[in-house]
C-alpha cells in the first residue's frame, strides 16, 4: 500500500529527524575541530564503534571507538605510521587503536559526548504496522519545518496514522515533489 502525509513539528518522525541533524552536525564541528588541532588535512572521514547507536558512548564503550580518514599525502607523512591500511569497504585509513591520536579522539569523543554511531530515522518507529515488513519512502521538507512524506510497504495499513501526521492525496505530494525538485535544481545553479 502507498500513503502520503504531512508530517508536522509535533510528530514524533519530525522530532527525532530534528534530533539526528543536530547530532550530525554536532559529530561533524567536532571532527573538523579535532582535526584542525592536530593538524589533520583530510576531509573524508568516518567514526564508528561498536556501541549504542543515537547515543553517546560512555567509558565502557570507548575502547570500540575508531576514526578513519581519507589521507592526504601530508597526513600519510605526518601520521602514516599510526595509520592501517586503506579498508576495502571505504578506501579509508584508521588510526590504531593504541596510538596518542585514536586514545585522544576517544576520550574527547566521551568527555564531550559525541554520538559515534549516527542513524536515520527508521518508519517502522513510527507505522506499527508495517512491522518487519520492507517500506520504501520518499521525504522531503517543506519551508515551515513540516515534511512531506510518502510510505510504502505491503505492510502498511490504512488506519495507521501516526499522532502529527496528516494524510493527503497522491496528487497533492506529486504536485509539491515537483516544486521541491525544481527549486533544488535553481538553487544549486
């Protein structure tokens, strides 16, 4: 089944996706600050651990803490030995774990609780009824804050409908898609 919604500042779906910007952003002025102090160049960077997600780590999970950059040929000079090997997943060096500069970014990372693994937001929090089934979605905001939602999944029932959220016709979420792709477009020139 396909369903379209505005889904409002007082959704919980628009809570939580404000929450997880400002947690990237907080993640990424971190990094950049860190970097800077120690002189890092490069501006592909990873951080993940095994841990919580959405969530700080506290000092139980510090040790699971990594960060990975994309080297510049300066930074392969400067700290090529604390360095791995590029991995296979992302082409992206890690600092060893027992090396001065990881020890530091993972104590920064608890003392300043930095949220290490960041998630997007998942429907299935938010449409009980779609249970384990598989959803697609397409979301975009609207200027007010508000965003404009389409779900679908075979799971999907019709008198699920979130508190915040207000369920429109296909047309009127075609209609809008439109107008968002297309100032994107202008916007971008």
């Amino acid at each position: 089944m396909e369903r379209y919604f505005i889904a409002t500042k007082e959704s919980e779906l628009v809570k939580d996706i404000n929450k997880y910007i400002q947690m990237c952003k907080e993640q990424s002025q971190f990094v950049k600050k860190f970097c800077d102090e120690k002189g890092i160049e490069a501006h592909e960077y990873i951080i993940s651990g095994d841990g919580t997600i959405n969530q700080p780590f506290g000092e139980y999970w510090k040790k699971n803490i990594r960060f990975s950059i994309n080297p510049t040929e300066k930074d392969k000079e400067v700290f090529g030995k604390y360095l791995t090997k590029p991995n296979d997943r992302h082409g992206l060096c890690t600092f060893k774990k027992n090396s001065a500069i990881a020890k530091e970014f993972a104590d920064l990372c608890v003392k300043e609780k930095i949220v290490i693994n960041l998630y997007a937001c998942d429907l299935r929090d938010y449409f009980k009824s779609i249970g384990f089934n598989g959803y697609s979605r397409t979301l975009f905001e609207i200027d007010n804050g508000d965003y404009y939602l389409k779900v679908e999944s075979k799971g999907l029932k019709e008198d699920d409908t979130p508190e915040g959220m207000i369920e429109i016709k296909g047309s009127e979420f075609y209609l809008k898609l439109e107008e968002h792709e297309k100032k994107e477009k202008e916007d971008k020139r």
